[in-house]
C-alpha cells in the first residue's frame, strides 16, 4: 500500500545518504524505520495475567492446577 508523508529536506536528503551508503532505496530505509517503531511501541503480551492462573479459581472449586490434573487423570482407565 502507497503511503505519502511529508519529510524535510534535510532528512530527505540523510535518508537518500544513507540508502545509498547501505545499497538500498529510501522506500527500503522508511520501511525498516516503520518496522522497529512498531515493534519497539508494540506492547508485548501481558503473560503476567497467565500466571496463577488456577489460583483462587473458584469455577474449579479453589484446587491448585497439580490437584486438578490429577483429578483429571484419575478418571481415565487405568
């Protein structure tokens, strides 16, 4: 997709300095920029939440997640 944005002159002409310097298009130099920005401001999953996650779980009457799989595996024939 075709994006237009609006540059000074000046970093117009260090982004053209330093596609040159690296063998690649200005397009290339902007991508790449967009690329690390979104990845540096992209917040990472919140996994913190995952942990205890079976602790205080009342849906599965409170029991840690070693009791509960245990329950589990008792039910199938031995």
């Amino acid at each position: 997709m075709r994006t237009v944005i609006d540059l000074p002159d000046e970093q117009i002409a260090t982004l053209d300095r330093l596609a040159r310097a690296a063998g690649t298009s200005r397009a290339a130099m902007i991508r790449e920029a967009v690329r690390e920005l979104l990845r540096d401001r992209t917040p990472a999953p919140d996994v913190d939440t995952a942990f205890g996650l079976w602790a205080g779980d009342h849906e599965h009457g409170g029991e840690d997640g070693l009791a509960y799989q245990r329950r589990l595996r008792d039910e199938w024939p031995a």
